[in-house]
C-alpha cells in the first residue's frame, strides 16, 4: 500500500484557501490543480508499505500522536519548489505552532522507522505546506507566488493526525485508514466520531487533479 500520514485541515480553512486559490487558476491550465476536498499537510510520506509493516505502523502512531497537545495553524502566503522562476509544485506555507508542528512530524517518521516503514525522504527538513498545483514541466509561477503574498488564513485547532492510503491514477484517489487524537489518554482513541467531523470518512475514496501524496 502507499502511504502517508498527514494533518487534514478543516473544512472552513479550505473554503477560505479555495476562495484565494480559484481566481488564479483559470488563467494557467497547464498547471494540475489539486482538489480542494483532498487538500492535507503531509507529517511524512511512506510511499509502498507491506500490510505487515502496516500492522506495526498503526499502534505506533497512536502512541506518537498521544505524546503531541493539540496546536494552532492557519495557511498564509504562498511559495514553490524549488524556486517560483522554474516551479515544480505550487504550495501555500503555514503560520502557527511551527515548532510543534515539526516535532510531530519526527514523532510520525520516527514510528514508521520503528514500525520497518521508514520515510524515504526521512532527514531532510521538514517543510510544511500544502500542495495547490504541480508543474507538468518548470514553469514560472512568479505571478502566482505574487498573487497570494498577502493570503492569511484564520487559525484552525489540529487536534488529529491520519494514515492515508495513495490510489494513483490520473485523477488519483485516497482512502483515511485510521486518525489518532492529539494528547488523548488511550481510553479516548476510540472514539474518533465527534473528533473527525471535517475529516474525510475512513470508507471514503476521494479524487483530486493532482498527485497528492506530499
């Protein structure tokens, strides 16, 4: 299975982005757009894992996300790699509990080493973002970058992490296979129904335009 383990912002947080986002896209089909529903921060990307790695992985995380309170985030800006003048990816930054937020996504790669599902890209600084388009090829999005300079979004709780399952295909597809509450004792990891109201339904396969996965 491919997976990743992300931070799905709530739906309120994506209406905002969205309404900074679609005025900029019409104006350049030749990026592939990300689908507003799917939208994540990605703590660490696992890419194939074996369903016995899997089995391993899940308690892991559980543990992981016990030990990190619950922190504050909103999206702001905007920003590319490698750089805006020959983008790859198009993405918005965040703002809020950065540090926080970088100590559970090494708590999260730190449980798939453990677990025998290591990140492939695992040392590298953690950069969070969230992914509004990608490139076919470089290109420059200087106007783009330009356009959402002075986007702010109002802060939102991350209060859950997810394990996701990546279907690619042209319009790939993800699966939530189980969320975890922040800073919860165990006796509370249960009960995820009033918790996960903005996150996606773990039956649920949803599509985007591009890729997704980081």
């Amino acid at each position: 299975m491919r997976l990743f383990v992300a931070v799905l912002p709530p739906a309120a947080a994506r209406d905002e982005l969205e309404a900074a986002a679609a005025p900029l896209r019409p104006a350049r089909p030749d990026l592939r757009w990300t689908s507003h529903d799917v939208w994540h921060i990605t703590l660490a990307f696992l890419g194939e894992v074996e369903d016995v790695a899997t089995g391993r992985l899940m308690p892991r995380l559980e543990r992981a996300a016990r030990r990190h309170a619950s922190l504050r985030l909103s999206f702001a800006g905007g920003a590319a790699f490698p750089g805006a003048a020959r983008a790859r990816v198009l993405w918005t930054g965040l703002r809020g509990d950065h540090r926080a937020l970088a100590g559970l996504a090494a708590s999260v790669a730190a449980a798939a080493r453990r677990a025998g599902a290591p990140p492939p890209d695992e040392g590298r600084r953690f950069q969070p973002h969230l992914t509004l388009a990608r490139c076919r090829a470089p290109a420059d999005v200087r106007p783009l970058v330009a356009a959402l300079t002075g986007f702010v979004g109002t802060p939102w709780t991350v209060s859950l992490i997810h394990l996701i399952r990546s279907h690619p295909g042209p319009r790939p597809t993800y699966e939530a296979l189980a969320s975890w509450p922040l800073g919860l004792p165990e006796t509370a990891a249960d009960d995820m129904e009033s918790l996960s109201s903005d996150a996606p339904a773990s039956e649920c396969r949803r599509s985007a335009d591009g890729r997704g996965q980081r």
